[in-house]
C-alpha cells in the first residue's frame, strides 16, 4: 500500500506543479483552490508512504514522478518544446525510478531472512 500512496502523491505533486503555473502567482481561484487542495493530498500520501519505504527511496521516487511528470505536461500541453535529450533524460531519470523500486523490493526480501 505504501508503493501506491507514493505513486500517487508524485501524480498529484503533477497536478499542484501546473496548478501553480495556472493560477498564476495564486491570482485564479479555482486553479489556486485545486493547488493547495493538491499540495495537501501529495504531501499527505508522500508521509504516509514514508512509514514503510526508506525516506531517500521515498523522495527520490516521489520528487522524480513529480518532475518527469509536470516535464512531460509542459511539453503537451504548454508548448515547451520536445527534443531528443529531453526525452533521453526523462527516459533516465525514469529508468532510476523504477530502478529504485526494485532495489527497495530487493532490499526489503533480505531484511525478512
């Protein structure tokens, strides 16, 4: 459970990051409204996964989903521009993520022995 709650705290850590950009400076309210409610969830699930998965796994993970997640918006939705490295580093930063999880779920096998 506690995998889930992370996951989902980095997608709404998404959803607060283009709040913050569409409220712009906190002047809409609905947009600003939807960004703290967010803020709230993320931070809430980002803690109560941090009971079972080691706080650097845990916010690596957290800070990556947020991060390849609101790039990957810009692009879409914001006309940021795509390029190759672009995609190469989310691609990477991506690979850590996952890489992280496994890891965790290795280490979490041997500690049970």
């Amino acid at each position: 459970m506690a995998w889930f709650y992370l996951i989902t705290a980095g997608l709404s850590e998404i959803v607060w990051a283009f709040g913050l950009k569409e409220s712009h400076g906190f002047t809409i309210l609905g947009w600003s409204l939807l960004t703290i409610a967010f803020l709230i969830v993320s931070f809430g699930l980002f803690s109560m996964s941090m009971k079972a998965i080691p706080i650097g796994t845990a916010y690596a993970v957290f800070t990556g989903i947020g991060a390849a997640g609101t790039a990957i918006i810009g692009m879409i939705f914001l006309s940021e521009g795509i390029s190759f490295w672009k995609i190469v580093s989310l691609l990477v930063l991506l690979s850590g993520i996952i890489g992280l999880k496994l890891v965790d779920g290795n280490d979490a096998k041997k500690e049970a022995k």
